[in-house]
C-alpha cells in the first residue's frame, strides 16, 4: 500500500513506453535520483549513482542498459550490473551493487515504499 501522502513516481504503462525514468529523490534527506524501469517484466529501481566513481549511470550518455540491453551500464567507465540484482560484473568493483529501492504499485500507479526517501516539493 502506498504512504498516503506519497506522489506516484508515474504510471506502469509511461514506465513500458520507456527504457527507464530518472526521478529527482530525497534519500534520507539528501538529494539524489533514482533509475526506475521495466526489465523482463517487472519493475526495478535503485539509487542511481555508480559505486565506482560515484556519478548517475547516465552521467555521459542518455542511457543505462548496455548495447545488448541485457545489463545495466554506467556511461562513464562501461561498468556493467545485473538488472535483477544491481551486483556489478566488472571487475574492479565485482560483486559490489547498486543501492536497491522498493517500488508498489496501486491501481497501475508507481510508488516509492522507502521510509527514509521522498521526493523533493514541486
């Protein structure tokens, strides 16, 4: 169930439309952005800052899955991370992940169900 007061981050059919959303977000009070997209089938979302030189994923480039659009990319350095998990495949920071969010949905509506995230005022 959604926090009552929660905006949704945006629809389940925008998100198929897309490969994938950035959203501005409040993480413990911090301003950050989170990826947000579809991946065979179901949603996912994780802070998206790259472990490795701590940058966006899209940072150089308006896109976060790898030319086989099997994996996630960061564009700075090609770093690669399963969809799934967020846990990195290259080798300098193997086995490291992504900072996973969790994502409800109600009634076709995408949300954030983090208790230290919200998202910034219009």
């Amino acid at each position: 169930m959604a926090k009552p007061l929660q905006k949704p981050i945006c629809t389940r059919a925008e998100l198929d439309k897309v490969s994938f959303l950035i959203r501005p977000i409040l993480l413990k009070n911090k301003p950050t952005s989170a990826l947000i997209f579809a991946f065979e089938g179901e949603v996912y979302a994780y802070v998206n800052h790259c472990m490795h030189m701590h940058r966006p994923l899209n940072c150089e480039e308006d896109a976060v899955f790898d030319e086989t659009g099997k994996y996630l990319r960061c564009s700075m350095h090609g770093f690669i991370f399963a969809p799934k998990t967020g846990e990195c495949q290259s080798p300098v920071c193997f086995g490291q992940r992504l900072q996973a969010l969790r994502i409800e949905s109600n009634d076709g509506l995408l949300y954030f169900a983090e208790k230290h995230l919200s998202l910034p005022a219009d």
